[in-house]
C-alpha cells in the first residue's frame, strides 16, 4: 500500500477540504485516483485539472508513496 497526499483548491476545496490523505494499492495510476475523487466530486473528470508533484501527469502514470497531487477546478476568464 502507498499514501498519497491530495490538496483540493478553491471550489473543490469547498466540497472536498483542502487536503486528504488517500490510501492506494501499490499499482495505482492516476486514473485510478480520479475515479475515487470522483466518486464524492463527480466533476473532478470533467472540470478538473491533476498535477503530480506540480507536474501534470502522464497518462497511466503510476503514482508513488509519498507523490503529491494538486487537484483543482478549470479556471475561465475574460
């Protein structure tokens, strides 16, 4: 098992808190930890923009104990 540290900004952070702690299997990608986000942030697939480790991820990137994820909403202006 691994611990990965989620921070939520803004909107997200209204509904999700500023910070969790997630537990994961040793094989999960970051895929794998949107599709639980989702489950109580269902917009997070849609609206949402990952970073890991203030990078943005690869696809089917395996995530590490310890790996950070920033998770925040799509921002528009004008």
């Amino acid at each position: 098992m691994k611990y990965v540290k989620v921070r939520f900004v803004s909107t997200f952070a209204e509904k999700m808190g500023k910070e969790r702690i997630y537990e994961l299997n040793d094989d999960a990608t970051i895929e794998d930890l949107v599709e639980i986000i989702s489950r109580e942030l269902e917009e997070v697939k849609t609206k949402g923009i990952v970073y890991v480790n203030y990078r943005f991820p690869r696809e089917k990137q395996v995530l590490n104990n310890g790996d950070e994820v920033l998770v925040m909403p799509l921002y528009a202006g004008g």
